[in-house]
C-alpha cells in the first residue's frame, strides 16, 4: 500500500472511534489499533502475567475474549512473543493458561522467539517487521524491551525502538512491548508518570498507550493506571493476580454511572468529589466531566441547562436507563426472592433455594434466566429442582 493518500480520504475515511486491540471503542480503550502499547511496571509486578491474558484472548482459542472486563480483539493470524527476557520462565508462566489437549491449537496459532534478537535495532530498525511479516503474524509481543535494544536511556537507540515499532504498525502488525519504570529515588518516591517510564523519550512518544503496573515484586494486588491514552482514561483499576492460574481480575469500584444513579442528578464537582475526594484538583473534575459527556452520548445521561451563564452544568440520570436495569432485574424475578441489598431497588433477594446453596447456580443469573430454564439441560440435583419449578 502506498503512503501517499489524498487529503479528503485521510481525513474522512478515518474512523470515527478509536478502533481497539484491547478495550471499549470509542471509550475506554487500552490498546488502539494500529498504536504501539507500553505495558510498564517494575520487576515481579505482573506485567508477563498479564501480557500473556490478553495473548490468549487475542488467539481466540477459548471465547473468552475479556481480559480485566475490556474485550480483547480476536486475530486474524498468528501471535509472535519474543521471550528475551528469561524465556524459561516465561514458559513456566504461560503453561498456566494451558493444557496438554491445546498443544495442536496453540502450535498453529502461537510462535515463540526465545532470547535476544540476532541483530541490532539502531543497524537495522525494520527487520522485526520483515521477520514477523515472514512468520504469517499480525501481532508482536515484546518481553521485554531492554532486550532487544541498548542502552535504551541513549536517544538514537530510543528513535530506533521507535521506528522498529512503527514498521511493524505499517506492516499491518500489533505490536506490545514490556518495559520498566525509573527506580525511586529521593526526589521521586513515587515514579508513576509518563516521564518516569526508563529510557528515551523517544520510546512513549512512538506509543499510542502506555499503561502502568504498580506495586511489589509478587504481590497479588496491584494498580493499573493509564500514563498515555489513545482515548478516554481507563482506570486506575484495581487488579488482583492469580498466580496459580496466572489470570487476572479487576476488584470492583464504584463507577462513574454507579455514582449517578444512586445520586441522580451531580454536577462534574460534585461526582469528582464522591469519587476522589473533596477537594478534587481541577484536571480530576475535568476528566469525570468527560466521563459524564461519555454518559450522555450513550443516553445513560442528559444535561440539565445551568440557571446561570456561570453555573455549573448539573447531570441528571436517565430514567429510561433506570427503567431499562430495573426491568433487567424483573426478567428474573421469579428465581429470586428479597432482596441482598435492600437498599437497592435494583437489586433481589435470594429465594429459599439460593439461601440454603453455597453458590447461585451459573445458569440462572442475569437477565433471560427464565428462558435458559426453558430450553437448558439441568447440570445437577440442584439445578434440576428450578428447571422443574419453571417449567410448572
């Protein structure tokens, strides 16, 4: 394909949200299409254990295409990780997301460099993106960046990590790359900006995204924070390891739609300080203001019109979106009995059968319960009874 393109297709054919790898189009994404991404973090926080999630996710191999509840796009080829960092130990790590029954499937669709490159970026920038080309891949995983370039703080070295990954972007591959952090020292006690990724400048300015892993070498709770955004912010999230399984979850926060609904109506202010305080800085205020703008464009909000020129917008909640959860609630009314949370309309109750079960039977929860019941196979004793029951 050409690089030459006239204007009016440059500009008006380009989408009009931010395609993803990794995430929520248009919103919360991770990973943009076409966009380097930077997974950072110091030693033993994660960084593999995650990276190799959304490896999985992006093989397509189990339907399960989230990874920290943002959808992972499937591939349409092969997936090249470059283990350069110990690469026994990136084996030990990834034989956790599989089993020996999947050895034919992931042999198709994943292959694995193992150690350092055979050549010299800064000589050669775009020869990793004729080897993946060779490979039939169109997506590269780096593991990790000090390892194929040297010394990464040098700005030549730096320009050439970044044309290395902009070759591969033009090739019409992926590309992720594995990096660190600055140590803290005493004047920086806490390295958690963009400016405080190690190395050249030149390294997060070739990236569309940069996220953070922040905490302890082994911990099983750690952040994730955006650095760089190819679109709204995301997060930061709490996520907590698995290491046995090497999987990944997000503990569950309040959300900004969380905060609306049970609130009804809030001002940007006013949502920034239930959210991160009460004297949220004004860069905070400006980004839950974007997320309430968000809101609204999805019809989850609408503006009320300030009774001042100088008043502050109020955001109210729709009634329709509170209609349409309560009725999502209803649709499985009959499985249920009062209500966990009272307080909460949205929210049921167990029924005498869910109180006397260790855990609520999978096939029953969430809305269209019922019509499941209806054409499913009961799984257990327990199950059996509410399948009955329904169909009565």
């Amino acid at each position: 394909m050409s690089p030459l393109v006239d204007g009016g297709a440059f500009i008006l054919d380009a989408p009009e949200h931010v395609p993803a790898v990794w995430g929520d189009e248009g919103n919360g994404v991770l990973w943009a299409k076409g966009e380097p991404l930077l997974l950072c973090g110091p030693p033993g926080v994660g960084k593999s254990t995650l990276i190799q999630q959304v490896m999985r996710a992006r093989m397509g191999l189990f339907g399960d295409l989230e990874v920290l509840d943002h959808i992972v796009a499937p591939s349409t080829k092969r997936v090249l990780y470059l283990a350069c960092d110990r690469p026994a130990q990136i084996a030990r790590s990834m034989r956790r997301l599989f089993r020996p029954e999947h050895r034919k499937m992931v042999g198709e669709l994943l292959v694995v460099w193992r150690g350092p490159l055979p050549y010299n970026l800064v000589d050669n920038p775009g020869q990793l993106a004729l080897d993946a080309a060779a490979q039939g891949v169109d997506t590269v995983i780096i593991d990790s960046l000090k390892d194929i370039a040297s010394p990464l703080t040098s700005d030549e070295v730096g320009s050439a990590v970044k044309a290395c990954m902009a070759a591969l972007n033009e090739a019409g591959i992926e590309v992720c790359a594995l990096h660190h952090q600055r140590k803290a020292n005493g004047d920086n006690k806490n390295p958690d900006k963009l400016e405080d990724v190690y190395g050249s400048t030149w390294i997060t300015a070739g990236a569309g995204s940069v996220l953070l892993l922040k905490g302890q070498a082994g911990d099983a709770v750690v952040e994730l924070k955006h650095l760089k955004q190819p679109a709204d912010e995301v997060g930061p999230l709490t996520v907590v390891h698995d290491h046995a399984t090497g999987t990944s979850t997000v503990e569950r926060e309040r959300s900004i739609r969380d905060v609306l609904a049970a609130e009804w109506r809030l001002t940007a202010p006013e949502a920034a300080a239930i959210l991160h305080g009460p004297t949220p800085s004004r860069n905070v205020v400006e980004k839950v203001r974007r997320k309430l703008d968000n809101l609204v464009a999805n019809g989850v909000a609408y503006k009320d019109p300030p009774a001042a020129p100088r008043a502050p917008i109020t955001y109210v909640y729709s009634a329709d979106d509170r209609a349409e959860r309560a009725e999502d609630r209803v649709a499985t009314r009959s499985l249920h009995g009062p209500a966990r949370t009272p307080r909460d309309p949205l929210h049921d109750d167990y029924t005498a059968l869910h109180a006397d079960a260790a855990t609520r039977p999978n096939p029953l929860k969430g809305a269209g319960a019922a019509e499941r019941a209806e054409t499913s196979t009961p799984v257990s004793a327990l199950t059996a009874d509410v399948f009955a029951e329904e169909a009565a």
